[in-house]
C-alpha cells in the first residue's frame, strides 16, 4: 500500500521503518521540512516528503504528532488524498506532561473523537499502547506464544480491517477494540496501556477499563510542565 506518516518523533518513525520493511510503499513528513528527515529517510528506507505530499494519493495516512499539534494541521491536508483515504491516529493526551488542557478532553471526549473532529475526516484508533522500541522490535510470527496484541477502534469497519491488517503484518495480533466512542479504553492510564498484553489479555484489559481519566493524566493550573517535570 501507499502509507504516507505524518510526524518524525518515536512511534512515527518506527513505523516508517517496519511498514518499508515489510514491503509497503512509506513516505514521511515533519513540521520542518523533508530536509531535516534526510537521516531518518536513510535509515527507514521511507521517503521524505511535505505534509501535504504525504497525505496526497495515499491509501493510509498515519497522523502521529503531539495531541496540541494536530490543531495545526492545515484545513486542507486531506483535500487531494481521496475520500477512500484511511486516517490513523496514534496519539495520546499527555496534558501534565506537553500537551496543556484541551478542553473537549478534559471534559470526557475521547482523544480520537477530538482528532476526527480536528481533522474533519474519520480516523481509526491503532499504535498509542505500545513504546516506540517495542514496536519496532517486538513482532513475532503469527501463533508465535510470546506475540504482543495491539487493540484497535475505529467506526468504519472496512478501514479498521486495513489497521488490522497492518498491526498483523507488523507481527502483532490485532484486537477489535470497537467503535471510536469506545476508544477511551486504550488511552493513557488504562489497562492496556503499555503493558504488552496477548490477545486474551488485551480484551480483559479493555473490559476492565474505566471512562474516569486518571490524575495524573488530567490538567492541572499549571499545565503543561515536561516528562521530567510534569505540572
């Protein structure tokens, strides 16, 4: 497929470098420019483009930039990518930590409701629950005892079946997490945050996920501190 990855921080570029490497199509793009993603062009194999270029006549494109950035994102970077274009959201609301308050989030919305509603398209929910390294390092064969689960939302099953494909060719089994209502189950602080569950595991970790945000993960006065100081 055509994959066009829009951020060039951990996740992003882990995945530019699997999905080259299982064969795909990848191009990637920063804030800054294809200039500055000269290395991480030579290093993935994936092709540095503009924002605008890497969106455009793609089959999937991965938004994967900080929460307060996709505000940003230009109204038309979806203008020439098609209406069968699959948008993938890997974010996460870290608002102690970078992002400071967002007030639809704060208030119960879930993280990829508000990008869906920031980027005026659907989105599907894939890639926020794992660390960067892992992604890149982890995939195993299918069946293989000690393979890693990624849960998966979204509301249009046709391209939360192309995500699904995607997680499985990466070397993860992909769980169904449901529709993007229910995404809240794999944000921050839930069960299945970070926690490299199995599939058994990753669907009673969504189960047994609560709606209420914890603390840590909320603003507060003072927000945004940093990873090392969060306010």
């Amino acid at each position: 497929m055509r994959i066009g990855i829009i951020g060039a921080g951990n996740i992003g570029g882990a995945l530019a470098r699997r999905l080259t490497e299982v064969g795909h199509e990848v191009v990637v793009a920063n804030s800054r420019g294809p200039d500055t993603l000269r290395e991480l062009e030579a290093e993935t194999g994936a092709t540095a483009v503009t924002g605008r270029e890497a969106a455009r006549g793609r089959d999937v494109v991965v938004v994967t930039i900080p929460e307060k950035n996709v505000a940003q994102l230009p109204d038309d970077l979806f203008e020439d990518a098609g209406e069968r274009v699959v948008a993938i959201d890997t974010g996460n609301y870290y608002p102690q930590q970078r992002d400071g308050r967002i007030d639809a989030i704060e208030d119960g919305m879930p993280e990829s409701i508000w990008v869906a509603e920031q980027l005026g398209r659907p989105v599907v929910k894939a890639f926020n629950n794992i660390y960067a390294q892992h992604l890149r390092d982890s995939g195993r064969p299918a069946g293989s005892a000690d393979r890693i689960a990624l849960p998966v939302a979204g509301d249009d099953q046709a391209a939360k079946s192309i995500v699904m494909q995607l997680v499985e060719e990466l070397g993860f089994d992909a769980v169904d997490a449901g529709g993007l209502e229910e995404s809240w189950r794999q944000q921050p602080g839930t069960p299945v945050y970070t926690t490299d569950l199995d599939a058994e595991g990753v669907r009673r970790a969504l189960a047994q996920a609560s709606p209420e945000r914890r603390p840590e993960f909320r603003a507060t006065p003072r927000s945004p501190g940093n990873s090392r100081e969060p306010a």
